[in-house]
C-alpha cells in the first residue's frame, strides 16, 4: 500500500503541471458549457422584462387618465351634466325648451 501511494506521489510530482492544466481546461469547459446552456432562459427571462416594464408603463399612463377623470368628475360641472343627460334632470331655475316640430 505504501508503494502505491509513493508511486502515486512521484507521478503526480513528475506530472503536475499537465495534470494541473487539464483540470483547468476541464473546469473551464464546463463553465463555458453551462454558461451557453443559460442563454436562452436568460434571453427569455430579458424578454420577459422588456414586456414587464412595458406593462408598467402602460398602468402607469392608465392610472394617469384614472386620475384626471376622478378629477373631472367630482366637479359640479360634469355632475349636472350627467344628471341632465342620463337622468333627465334639471334645475329648478332652468327654461325648458320643447321641439314640437316633429323633425328629428
């Protein structure tokens, strides 16, 4: 067993530096390997974000109107005017007019 283990010793002494390069070669391979394997989860994961902060931005623009129209509508303008288009409403001071014409 002893004489194993010194042939062993001498040989890695005398072979050191080539069994020290084809580890590395070997190491570097595999990370190259895997790294071109990632590619495509990593195209696909920048695409994913690209359309993400698309939609972003696009909630962003819809909140705005959101916004402006919340605005809007709590004037007291646009509340008579839905009350007079949608409910037929008008105020006590205000002069009706008919078209009793018959043309529409």
């Amino acid at each position: 067993m002893i004489r194993l283990k010194n042939k062993v010793i001498d040989y890695y002494k005398k072979h050191s530096i080539g069994i020290t390069i084809t580890i590395v070669c070997v190491l570097s391979g595999w990370f190259i390997i895997n790294g071109l394997m990632q590619t495509p989860a990593i195209n696909a994961n920048r695409k994913a974000e690209e359309e993400t902060r698309a939609k972003i931005e696009e909630e962003k623009e819809r909140q705005k109107e959101i916004d402006n129209l919340t605005t809007k509508v709590n004037t007291d303008e646009y509340i008579e005017r839905i009350a007079s288009e949608k409910l037929g409403l008008v105020k006590s001071n205000a002069t009706i007019f008919y078209d009793v014409s018959g043309d529409k």
